[in-house]
C-alpha cells in the first residue's frame, strides 16, 4: 500500500508538515497528493473511531450475512448496490463462504434491526435468505483496541 495511504490509516489528524517529514517530502506535495486522492475516491473520507461505551452510544450495531440469487449480467454487483443505499448499512461486503454478502446495520435498537430485516432487506427481490448477529461489546475496532476492555494486566488463573 501507499506509504502515505498507510500513514492516513494510522492517524488522519496529521498534517501535511507532519506526513511530509515521515515521508521526506514537502507538505506542498503531500497535501497536493492527497487532494488527488479525495478527488479520484482513494480516499473516501475521515471519521474518528469511537469507544461505544465512553460515547454513550446506545444504538445496536449487526452483521447480517445474507444469501442471494446472482442477476444475469450483474452478477452480486446490482443487489449488493441497492442493499448498499439503505441509510442504516454501515458496510456491504461481497464475501466467501456459506452466504454471499456480509451487511453491517446500525440501528436504534434491536426492534429497529429486525424491522430492517423483515421490512426492506428481505422483500428485495432475490435475497433468499438471512443470518442476523448482533454486536455485544466491543473489543478492538479499525485497528484500535477499546480502552473499557484493557485490564492492563494477566488474567487471573484459579484451580
């Protein structure tokens, strides 16, 4: 991957000064190449990675694995599309395995999941079937390890 790329995935607060000198580079240079990356869609955006718990976030978060029927001529690329443009997916992933698509979904609670499910996800024509999983705590997310779950030592051993 892109040294820079890289270095953006580690920290997206840096500078261009700051990415410049790791890179031996002008900031001039990074920040043009950057603005490069935004414009052709490399880089799709910035958000900070929270701490559910710390946030008070108290919506519910699923993977649901969903099984479909490919489309002549689209293949899995059409329905993981129209899947994709829901406001609730998070994420949408064409996968290996027992199903095909992986979906996140956020939603308020867990009624609000399953009404997704039964309602919009379900009904699309050719999806055949799915799997629901829902998120309980969370250990490590994109990379960073959650602060509430760190004991900082050993885990205690009893007979």
């Amino acid at each position: 991957m892109d040294p820079l790329l890289e270095l953006l995935q580690q920290d997206a607060r840096l500078s261009a000064e700051q990415l410049g000198a790791q890179l031996n580079r002008t900031a001039e240079e990074v920040a043009a190449e950057i603005a490069a990356k935004e414009r052709d869609g490399t880089i799709l955006g910035y958000q900070a990675v929270l701490d559910p718990e710390k946030a008070n976030d108290t919506g519910v978060l699923a993977l649901i694995e969903v099984k479909v029927t490919p489309e002549r001529g689209g293949g899995f690329d059409r329905i993981a599309e129209r899947i994709a443009r829901f406001d609730q997916v998070v994420s949408c992933w064409l996968m290996s395995g027992g199903h095909d698509l992986a979906v996140v979904v956020q939603g308020s609670d867990l009624r609000d999941v399953a009404r997704f499910v039964s309602e919009k996800l379900s009904s699309l024509e050719g999806v055949l079937s799915t799997a629901t999983h829902f998120q309980l705590k969370v250990y490590k997310q994109n990379g960073f390890l959650s602060h509430a779950s760190s004991t900082g030592g050993r885990l205690p051993v009893s007979p």
